[in-house]
C-alpha cells in the first residue's frame, strides 16, 4: 500500500501441520477433522500428570525439509523449550515448542519481484479446538473443547520484517502453500485449518527508522509505533485484506493523532475488517524454560543428506523452466506451476507433443491450453483434481495433434473431449469414428452444400440482396450435417462457388 509519508512494516508467522499419522509427542492419530469430539486423545496429549512427550522422527524431517527447501541454515542440535500461556485449549499449561535455537534459521524465498527473508523455522505442538455457544434457555455463554487437535505436529515460519504490502505477504504466503503441497509436507488446506498465517504490521515514518537483522530500530530520537498482530487468520485472500484493512487503520489514527497500542486482533472475515481482541503479550510473558522431558538431538549431515533426497523441483524454478525453456508466458507459467500434479502432468503431455513436432514453444502452447482451457473448466465443473480423473496422456497427444494440423476444429476438438470425459468413452475410439465420417463427408461435401442452399432459400435471397451474415449460418448449416467433420474453409469455397 502506497502512501508518501509512511512505511509498511510487516512480518509474517504461518503455522504449518505436517503430514503424519500421529502427533507430535504421543501416538494419537493426526486425523482428527470431522471426526467425533475428544476421540484422538490420550494422557500424553490431554497433559494428564506423570505423562512424558516422545519427539515424532518424522515431523522433525518434515521440519527440516522445509527448512532446506526455504534455504535455511539447519541447527545440529535441536532443542525444545515449554512456551507457557493458560488458555483452555491448552491442557498443559505450556506448549512445547522453541525458542532460542530453532530447528531452521536465515532462509528466504523467491517471489516474482521481491525476496521474503525468513528468521526461523520451528517445531511445536498444536492447541486444541474451541468452540463457543449460548444457551437457548438461560442465554449463557459457554465453551467446549475439543482435544482431537491438541499435539497434532506444528511448523511455525517466521519472515524478518521486510513484506511491505498485503499484496507481497499473499504471494509470500501462497508460494509457502506451494512448497509444502509440492514436498507433501502439508496438504495446507486452510478450511481444514491445516494452515494459518498471522501478520504482525506497523506504520512508521519514512526515513526515520532502519532494520537490523530480525528487528527494526528507530533513528534519532524517534519513536516507533507499536505493532498489531492479527491472529489465526484462515485464507490467503484474507491475509492481503487484513493487512491492507490495518495499515489504512493504522494511518487514520496517526493522521488524527490518536494512540496506537500493541494489541493482538482478529480478521471478521464477514464484516471485512480486524476487530480487538487482547493486549499483545511479549515473549517474556510466556516465561520460556527448556523443556526438561525431551533430551537435546542431534541432526547429523547423514540425516540431512538423507531429508534432502525428498527434495523435488519447487514453483519458482519451474515458473522459470516453463518461460525460460518452453517460452510460456509468465502467467501460463503461474498457473501450470501453482500445483504439483497439473505441473507433472503438463511435463508428461509436453513430452509426448514435442517427440512428434519437435518444436518446444509450439507443443509447450499447445500442451498448456489443452490443460488451462477446456480440462480446468471440466475439473472445476467436476470438483476433482487433476490426479483423480481418468485422463490418458497418449489420447491426450493424438487429440492436440489433430487439432494442430487443422485436421479438425476447436470446436469439434472440444466436443469429443467433453464427450470422452463425460461418459468415460475412449478419446482415440472418438478421434477415428470422426475421421471416418470426415472422409465420407469429403466425398459428397459438394452434394451436401448444395442440399443446404436447397433447403434454405431465404437465406440464399438474403445473400443475393447484399447480406453476408447468411453465408456463416449457411456454412453452419453444412457443418451441421456433416457432424462437424467437414473442413470449414473447404466448405465455404464450395458454397460460394454454388452460390454465384
């Protein structure tokens, strides 16, 4: 958000939970969505007395491979730490998570125009699920709590304070999305709460402060405004609308003189706009002490070489393959990168176009609108991915090849391709029944315009009296019969040739 007398400051945390099948110190099962309230749990994760936390290897790896995946330097030791608050969804009265020595440090991430530094990268637990309700008797407010999420394994990622627009912490926070759905980190499906991202967001005066390392320090003696943090927030659309919502807050009340307090809010998705919730604790609140259950690890370079085999080619780089190599535009390549399995299949049907035309930029354009045409329209239309639906590659390669050489038209191209889709009949079976009538209709195409010209004697008047418009409904009326296998151009010579 531009303004000419102040700078954004943001920084980012998203929580991420990793895949695996049980929680973060117990054995408990991790799917906990829908299923029935306090059903996932037991002593480790309810914090029953005597109870002891038992590290998952695998949500550290995960961990990790985020980490490298971000360019962070990997700590050889990890240590965890309790992080206290008295909430009720957290039955302990601490969380383990960490604090000094995070697992991951100093990484970044690429974006289209702009580089997102990040501080840490750390492993903890998540909190379990409230939910508020009034009684329809007596109108009191109560609570329940549900601990099926209560330990279910938590990445916390944290930016230095350098996003400077809602709309740069979006991408930031989609490109996040992409890694850990691409490295199957996460399914990050932010309905499910499965990722949620939380803005800390100041105003200062232009030139008056500067940033040292993780922090932002005043220059002179001026005095910097306070943070807001913006909490649990449960879209990407909605963190680029909070972040603007609060900057623009954030200025009134300083063009107006009024007091900014450090203060924790919440995005009302619903009446667009952040709504107060708590006085922002520091961390010297949460009074944080190593967590004397859980012994110090050590991360070996055969541990991390290991981590690193799971990494695979990431958005960014295959954002700059696709207009590099394959000359796509840069928002083809977008939207065939934003997910891992469109991405893999666009390489597969790429390949099988360009060992016939051996000609990269055609079969890269042909390969990307057959998927971001008329296959995304049928997924969306279909609610499936890419990955579930019965899509045969080689058919896929015949189908743009006739459509290529002009051996049959968009249209009729796209017909047989919702037809094949529509009621599971085999593309390749639909592609030759079309040439076989295409070649019948070739031998009596004359026969049938001049069946057309006999059967529409208005619109051959109309042509005569000077109107052209009829020349496209009579040639509609040839494609008609011939079921669409006639070749347009070709039937509109006939025509006109008959018609004079």
């Amino acid at each position: 958000m531009e303004n000419s007398k102040y700078d954004v400051i943001v920084g980012l945390e998203i929580h991420i939970q990793t895949k695996t099948n049980s929680k973060m110190f117990c054995t408990c099962p991790t799917g906990y969505f829908q299923k029935e309230p306090n059903t996932h749990v037991c002593p480790v994760c309810l914090g029953l007395p005597g109870a002891l936390p038992v590290p998952n290897k695998r949500a550290l790896e995960l961990c990790i491979l985020m980490g490298l995946a971000t360019n962070c330097d990997i700590a050889p030791e990890i240590h965890f730490d309790r992080k206290h608050y008295f909430y009720p969804d957290l039955p302990k009265g601490y969380q383990i998570s960490q604090y000094k020595k995070p697992i991951c440090s100093n990484g970044h991430v690429e974006l289209s125009n702009s580089t997102v530094e990040i501080e840490r990268i750390h492993q903890e637990e998540d909190v379990a699920k409230s939910t508020h309700h009034i009684e329809t008797d007596t109108n009191k407010e109560y609570s329940l709590i549900d601990y099926n999420k209560s330990g279910v394994p938590l990445i916390e990622i944290v930016t230095k304070p350098c996003i400077r627009s809602g709309e740069q912490a979006k991408e930031y926070a989609t490109r996040i999305r992409q890694i850990a759905r691409y490295l199957n980190i996460s399914d990050a499906d932010m309905e499910k709460g499965q990722m949620r991202c939380e803005p800390n967001i100041s105003v200062q005066k232009k030139g008056m402060w500067e940033q040292k390392g993780e922090e932002i320090v005043p220059i002179g003696k001026y005095k910097l405004n306070a943070k807001i943090e913006i909490k649990n927030i449960g879209s990407i659309t909605a963190v680029e609308k909070s972040i603007n919502y609060e900057v623009n807050r954030l200025i009134e009340a300083l063009e107006t003189n009024k007091e900014i307090i450090q203060q924790t809010r919440g995005w009302n998705a619903n009446k667009n706009m952040t709504e107060f919730q708590r006085s922002k604790e520091t961390s010297d609140d949460y009074r944080y002490m190593a967590e004397p259950d859980i012994p110090i690890i050590e991360t070996s370079k055969e541990n991390i070489e290991e981590i690193s085999s799971e990494i695979v080619e990431l958005p960014h780089e295959r954002i700059n393959r696709y207009m590099n190599k394959h000359m796509l535009s840069e928002y083809d390549a977008n939207v065939l990168s934003t997910d891992r399995d469109v991405a893999i299949f666009y390489d597969n049907l790429f390949i099988g176009l360009d060992k016939h035309l051996k000609d990269t930029p055609t079969s890269a354009k042909l390969a990307s609108n057959c998927i971001t045409g008329t296959l995304f329209a049928w997924l969306n239309e279909k609610d499936i991915s890419i990955s579930k639906a019965n899509l045969d590659i080689a058919d896929l390669v015949q189908w743009n090849l006739a459509l290529h050489s002009k051996e049959i038209t968009k249209n009729k191209a796209e017909e047989l391709l919702k037809e094949s889709l529509n009621n599971n009949k085999n593309l390749s079976d639909l592609l030759d029944n079309f040439r076989k009538q295409s070649e019948k209709s070739a031998g009596n195409l004359t026969d049938i315009v001049k069946d057309v010209i006999s059967q529409n004697e208005k619109a051959v008047k109309d042509f005569k009296d000077g109107n052209n418009a009829s020349v496209g409904f009579l040639i509609g009326q040839v494609m008609q019969k011939t079921q669409g296998s006639a070749d347009p151009n070709e039937a509109r010579s006939i025509l006109m040739k008959e018609l004079e």
